[in-house]
C-alpha cells in the first residue's frame, strides 16, 4: 500500500512538471563590415571669421549599419489555463570594438541617457504575464509605442545608415561635433526608442485590431535645507525634486493585406532643487520666469537653475504588400519644449524645438534570394529659440543578397542635406554614407 501511494505522489509531481514546461530561447545578431561617409557640417557667416564650413570624411572597417548587433535570452513559462510567464533580456554587442558591449548614448532632448552608460549596453530587460485571449503586461526596460508602430512600418527597417528621415538613426553619424537641437542632428532624433521602469500593456488581436499602451516612471524627492557648516544656505545639489516619466498608447489595425498603426507617447524631466522660503526681497523672488520656480521665494539672492521638459511624440503609418513589392509610407513629429529659468534676469523658458518628417518606401524581393528596398522622404525643423527652421530631404537605397536564412551580405547608400534660414546656423549641412556589410542572425 505504501509503495502505491509513493508511486501515485511520484507520478503527480512529473505530470505538474509536464504542465509547467518552460523554454529559453538564446538568440542574437553579428553585423560587420565596411562604412564610409563624406560630410559637411555647419556652414556659419560671421562678419568677423567669415565663411566656415567643415567637411568631414570617415572610413572604417565599422559594425551595425544593417541592423545593431546584439546577444538576447528570451524565455516563455506556460502556468497552465492559457497563461504564461515570460521574459527578456537583451544585450547590445559591438564586435568591432575592444569593449564588447556598453553605451553612453545620451538623449539631450529630454537630458538623460538612452543607453545603460555602463560596460553593458541593456537594449531590453523585462519581465511579465501573458493570458491568451486577453493580452499581456510586463515591467522593465522596454521599446517604446512609437518605436514599435514605427518598426512595423519602416521600409529599411531601421538600419543605421543616413538617409531615413523618420527614424535617422544614421545621420548624426555623419558628423564630426556634437549636434545641437538647432540643427537637428542629434543620437534619437526622430523619437525616443526605449523607456526605462515601464509598465507595458498589449492586447490580443480583435478582428485585426490591436492596441497598447505604457506608462515609465522614475521619480525622486528629496529635502535637505544646507549643508552641515551652513544650514540655511542650499545648494544646487540639495534637495527638490527630481523626475522623468511618460506616457504612451498605440493601436493597430491589420486587414488583408493593408496594415495601420499610430501612436503617441509623452515624456517629462523636471528638476527642481535649493528652493526654500526666505523673506521676499528683489534679489531673491523668481517673479519673471513660467519655470517651476516661479513665484517662489528662494536664499542669498541665487536662483538655482531648474528643469522643466516636455517631449511629445507622434508616429502614424502603413504599409501594403501588392505581392510583387511592399509599400510603406510613415509621418512622424516631435515637440519639445522647455521651460526653465538660469537666473533672475535671464529666462529661455518657452523655448520650442519641432521637428516632423514624412517617407514613402518600398521593399521587394527581386529573387528568391535578392531583396531590395528604397525610400525617400523631407521634413522640416524649427526653433522658437532664434528663430531658427530648417528643411531637410534624406533617400537611401540597399539590397541584401542571403547566403542562407541566417546569413546575408549587404550594401546600403543613403544621402541626408539640410537647408536652412539665412539666421540659423548650419547652413547646408549634408552628407552620404555608404556601408557594405556581412550579417548573421542566430
């Protein structure tokens, strides 16, 4: 009897093993080869240096012009009754360097970081719970609603070569100092790909309808009125508060063979620190700016600089596949705006900064083992600091011939010009870069 019952328990535990099966999937991409590029930056008149223009040329045996390489672990747990866990975490690669991974890859629009900053580059890292016929949730660091909508109607697939308008993931690439928001030639330009602590929710598909939606949020308060030596004198590293979050929602809608998505996502960084009560006197009231410290009251006649940033951030795009070929077409726009105060005199705040763009693109497979694609696009940047506005026309080109499923040679051109105001800087800034690469998946 006992040795039935011992037998009874030891086939109930394989059969809950077998119920809760799990799966982890290692996967990632190696892409390297050969990337070039002729520049020229920044085109400034001045009446007493004249005409300045940089041109800048690059060549090198480089990585990531198709597709950033990257080493992911993916996993899946089925919890039983339609349920499962599952999970991400992917990491970025660069073969062509001495570090094998990492970034410091910063976002100056919103003032932090899109990538880790430290010696590993976290692309993804998430974990959540499915329920078929619903939907699912996950937490962590994760794309974006744009950046997937975006993704789903890109005719280059978000390559890293210039030329691509809505995601120009390629262009600041071309240049030699760091961009400045006038010029538009900034690392996230078009949008912001990833969120960290994010809260993601998805949906089933509903009759070819699908949404989503996500919510980041990174917040900090402190209080500290001085330092030990002058208690009542702050500093701009005491106390405030110290915040970046944002919004976001998509949806998606799949018929036959026409594909719609649009989404629209909002990030905010404030930053406000070494404000206290003290008697009001003109020296110290920050009466004249519409920055977080308006109206209040701050120490020893300082105003100490505070942060207030919005970025608004819309995509809207389709695709149709007529069999032969693929069509693609996208719009993107992004609206930035600070509101900020340097001291008491002295206020950008209400500074604007828009950019929006829109690309047509198709893509097709020429052989069983030659695809080609194009796109071609314009947009327009514009200033409220200055005055400043730009255009800009970007086209790329790029075939792929496959050895096999995993495995693909490349070539990709693509060209980006700027033409500008007679008051902004950076008058004509352009270039072409052009990349031919070897690429394997696994």
């Amino acid at each position: 009897m006992k040795k039935s019952l011992l037998a009874l328990a030891a086939l109930s535990a394989i059969a809950g093993a077998a119920q809760a099966q799990s799966s982890v999937t290692v996967y990632g991409i190696l892409d390297v080869g050969y990337i070039g590029s002729n520049a020229k930056e920044g085109t400034v008149t001045s009446p007493a240096t004249g005409t300045q223009t940089n041109k800048i040329q690059k060549s090198a045996f480089g990585q990531s012009a198709e597709q950033t390489s990257r080493l992911g672990f993916k996993g899946t747990e089925d919890l039983g009754g339609g349920a499962s866990a599952f999970f991400t975490v992917e990491l970025g690669l660069t073969p062509a360097n001495s570090e094998l991974s990492g970034g410091t890859a910063a976002d100056p629009y919103q003032k932090n970081t899109n990538n880790s900053g430290s010696t590993v580059d976290n692309r993804q890292s998430f974990v959540g719970l499915k329920k078929n016929g619903i939907g699912q949730f996950a937490f962590g660091r994760q794309y974006t609603n744009v950046f997937n909508e975006g993704a789903a109607t890109s005719p280059g697939q978000y390559n890293n070569v210039a030329g691509d308008v809505v995601y120009a993931g390629g262009a600041s690439s071309l240049f030699a100092s760091s961009a400045s928001q006038q010029s538009g030639n900034n690392n996230g330009e078009g949008f912001t790909n990833r969120a960290s602590n994010a809260l993601t929710l998805q949906s089933d598909s509903f009759g070819g309808f699908q949404a989503a939606a996500m919510y980041a949020m990174n917040n900090q308060n402190q209080t500290q009125v001085g330092t030990t030596n002058n208690p009542n004198t702050p500093t701009a590293a005491n106390g405030g508060n110290t915040n970046w979050g944002g919004w976001g929602l998509s949806a998606n809608f799949t018929w036959q063979k026409l594909y719609i998505g649009a989404a629209y996502q909002s990030f905010k960084t404030n930053y406000a620190t070494g404000v206290f009560a003290a008697a009001p006197t003109s020296a110290n009231a920050n009466l004249g700016s519409v920055a977080v410290t308006s109206g209040q009251q701050v120490g020893g006649g300082v105003i100490f600089p505070a942060t207030q940033t919005s970025d608004k951030q819309t995509l809207v795009g389709a695709t149709y596949d007529f069999g032969i070929l693929k069509a693609y077409a996208q719009w993107v726009g992004r609206k930035i705006q600070n509101d900020f105060s340097t001291d008491a005199v002295t206020s950008n705040a209400g500074e604007q900064f828009n950019r929006n763009a829109q690309q047509l693109g198709v893509r097709s497979y020429i052989t069983p083992t030659v695809e080609s694609w194009a796109s071609v696009g314009n947009g327009k940047i514009k200033s409220s600091f200055g005055g400043q506005s730009a255009t800009f026309v970007g086209w790329q080109l790029g075939t792929n011939y496959y050895l096999s499923k995993r495995t693909n040679l490349y070539g990709i051109y693509g060209q980006v010009q700027t033409g500008s105001t007679p008051s902004t800087g950076g008058v004509g800034a352009g270039g072409n870069q052009y990349a031919l690469g070897l690429r394997h998946t696994f």
